[in-house]
C-alpha cells in the first residue's frame, strides 16, 4: 500500500475496526489482505465500496453482525452461524470476505446443507455473493494459503481421503477400486471346486497378485495415516478400522506359514487361517469413499442408531411373545398333536422371526387351528412393527444422501476450476 496512513480503518456496516498496515498484509481474510497490495484508489474500490482518503478508512457495506462472527473465527478458528441470520445469506457474506463452507464447524455445514437442499440449490452462484470470477478462484481454497510442508500435507490428504478433490485422487481412487475388484474376484474364485487344480498350476502368479494387492492397500493406509491432521481421530474412524482389519490377515497367515503351520490343516490354526481369509471380504467397504450409495448407507446407519436400537426392541419383544405362545399351542398343551419343530421356546423364535418378516422358508409351520390364528396375527404385527421406525430411517437416509450428493457437487465444481485453469 503506497498511500494513507499507517492506521487502516475497516468500516463494515457502520462498525469499525483499526488495524496497522502489517496485520492488514497478513489478514486470514483475502478481501482484507489484498488491500495491502493496491497502489491506487482505483484498485481500493475494486475490493470495497467506498475509500476515505483522509481517515484512510475503507468501507464496506455488508452485514455488520455477520462480519462480528467472521472476525471471531479470525481469533479463535472457529466459525458458526450468526443466531436470527438465514443460512444462505451468511454463507454469501462468508464467500464475499474469502471463506467456505468447510471452514464452518460440522454442525453449521450440515444446516447449511439442509438448506440448500431445501431450495434445490447445490452452490451459490459468484453473481449471488457479489464477486468477480478472479477474486473467487484466489480465495476460494484453504490450501492456497498454505505454504510449505504444511500445503503438501494438505495436498496428500485431499488427494487420498477426497476422491473428488483433483484429477489426480479421481485417478487414484479408480486404482484403489480395481484392485479392491481384482482382490475380490480371486476370493470368490478361490472358492470353485477347480480353483486348487489352477492354483498349483500357477502359485506364483496367484501369490504375486495378492501381494501386489496387498501392498497397494498397505501403502494406501499408511499414508493417509502419516498425512492425517490427527493421528486419533484416523484410528477412531470405522472405515479405518475395516481398512486394518482386512490387511492384517494376510500378514498373520504369512506370518503363521513361515512358523510352519499347515494352512489346510483340520486343527484349530487350520481353522484361524481360513477365517482369515474369508475377512479378505471387509474390503469391499472400501468402496465407500468411492461411491456415494455406500456412503450414504453408512451415515444413515451412523445417525439412526436409536432407530435401528428400536427396531430391534420391538422385534425382539414381539419375538419372545410369540414364541411362547407358538410351543405351547404346537407343542406344550399336548392334545395329541403335538409338532416336533416347536418343542422349544428358541426353536419356536426362528418361526416367529422369519414369519414377522414375511419371509416363510416353509421349513417350519404350525398344524394346529390355534398355532395357524398365532400365525396370522405374528406375521400382521410383524409389518406394522417393522414399519414403525422404517419412516424415520427413510427420512433420515434421504437427507444424508442430499446432504453428500451438495458435497459431492462442490468438489465437483471446484475440480472443473482446477481443470480449466490448468487449460
């Protein structure tokens, strides 16, 4: 800044505050800190409304209270809504001042995600927040004010945990997703009664596959663990964990065949390696950071587990009614037809249970007039009960599946930026 004083005055919406022209250079927020490069009056008004000379004071006319909120980010890194304020309009004076929605705390970014998926929106225009295309691809993503490692890192971390993030994770990802495929088609294929003919044929190439395999899933996991801004919070996450439990077996059964165990063996190790195996199918979870139907399922499953605990209440209240009611109709009066299926209560809940969810194996079926009424009445109460707790899980999965598809639209946007910048 090669004019006024070394005291700038920001004046938003009749509230001002005083900065020196260092903290100005250096402001968290774009719009601010851009001011420090201007040389003319002529550039100050392209970033704020109005410029006093005099009291070298700058003006702009956005939303007092809502600038008060962002300034309080600014000091303590962290941003909410301005209670009374809608949504939209603080998300378009966050964008104005240089901000994104990932900068708001979780519970904030999901408000404003309900809002826009309210009114059909999946980003607010640049026309709608009031600045120029330049000035919203300079500001628009936190990694640009990185410098450094610290850049790099966020970088890594975007590129393994965000597919969506750049060209390079969506290609990244699309590997990730052909060996989790190529590691599944050789377990299921494992399976065939001609799979032990064609593997002692081919051992080593069906050993260098699954290496292969394996060490693109290892590698994988530790780096997104090494660039992880909080190595806790990494080993917290469930798909995390299911990433841990599907590489481990292998190394164990490795491990297990250097101490000279026998693989096929019919002991109890014998027994322990092939449950190993078998957990290889924990890493079709992995496709959940590819594809959003999964995704969706598992914060559906996250935020509904009072419903789901319900659901469970109810059908395990009904279940042990009913099958006391079922082996003393079928079985425990003893009018001389007593059914041998029902000779137990926990025999009896396998009739109630597929019965209440209508699904009738066959395999099991009362004879008796009063077993047949119980019958009917079990398979009824079965689907109003079901039903229950089904709407809010529905409810819930639709706003978790809007919710993730605006996410998916802003990396989605942001990638096209990326691409046509670098064209």
């Amino acid at each position: 800044m090669k004019f006024g004083k070394s005291i700038c005055v920001l004046n938003v919406g009749g509230t001002r505050y005083a900065f020196t022209r260092e903290v100005i250079r250096d402001f968290p927020l774009r719009r601010v800190s851009r001011l420090h490069a201007c040389a003319t009056e002529k550039e100050v008004l392209e970033l704020c409304d109005d410029y006093d000379r005099d009291r070298n004071e700058f003006f702009f006319d956005r939303h007092a209270q809502a600038f008060v909120f962002i300034m309080l980010y600014v000091r303590s890194g962290k941003l909410r809504f301005v209670p009374g304020v809608c949504e939209l309009s603080f998300y378009t004076e966050m964008l104005y001042w240089g901000l994104e929605s990932v900068h708001l705390d979780f519970c904030c970014q999901k408000r404003l995600d309900d809002r826009m998926s309210e009114i059909g929106l999946d980003t607010l225009s640049e026309l709608d927040v009031g600045v120029s295309g330049d000035e919203s691809q300079s500001c628009g993503s936190p990694v640009q004010r990185l410098t450094g490692r610290a850049k790099w890192l966020e970088m890594m971390r975007k590129t393994f945990e965000e597919p969506n993030s750049s060209v390079f994770a969506q290609l990244l990802a699309s590997v990730s997703v052909i060996f989790v495929l190529v590691s599944m088609i050789m377990m299921c294929a494992s399976t065939l009664p001609d799979w032990d003919t064609a593997k002692r044929n081919t051992v080593e190439e069906h050993r260098t596959v699954e290496a292969v395999c394996i060490g693109w899933f290892t590698a994988e996991c530790i780096v997104r663990f090494l660039v992880a801004k909080s190595k806790w919070d990494f080993i917290r996450r469930p798909l995390n964990i299911i990433d841990v439990i599907s590489i481990t077996p292998y190394y164990v059964t490795m491990a297990l065949a250097q101490a000279g165990v026998p693989g096929a063996g019919l002991g109890v190790a014998g027994v322990v390696l092939r449950v190993l195996r078998m957990m290889r199918v924990f890493w079709l979870m992995k496709l959940a950071r590819h594809f959003l139907g999964l995704q969706t399922l598992g914060l559906t499953l996250t935020r509904c587990y009072r419903e789901m605990v319900m659901l469970m209440v109810f059908v395990f209240v009904a279940m042990a009614i009913y099958s006391a009611l079922a082996q003393l109709l079928e079985y425990g009066l003893d009018l001389g037809t007593q059914n041998p299926d029902y000779a137990s209560i926990p025999a009896a809940a396998w009739w109630v249970i597929i019965s209440m969810t209508t699904v009738g194996y066959g395999d099991v079926y009362p004879v008796t007039l009063g077993g047949r009424v119980l019958g009917g009445m079990c398979v009824v109460s079965g689907i109003v009960l079901l039903a229950l707790p089904i709407t809010f899980i529905y409810h819930s999965f639709v706003q978790c599946y809007h919710e993730l598809k605006l996410r998916s639209a802003r990396y989605t946007r942001s990638l096209s930026v990326e691409i046509l910048q670098r064209t």
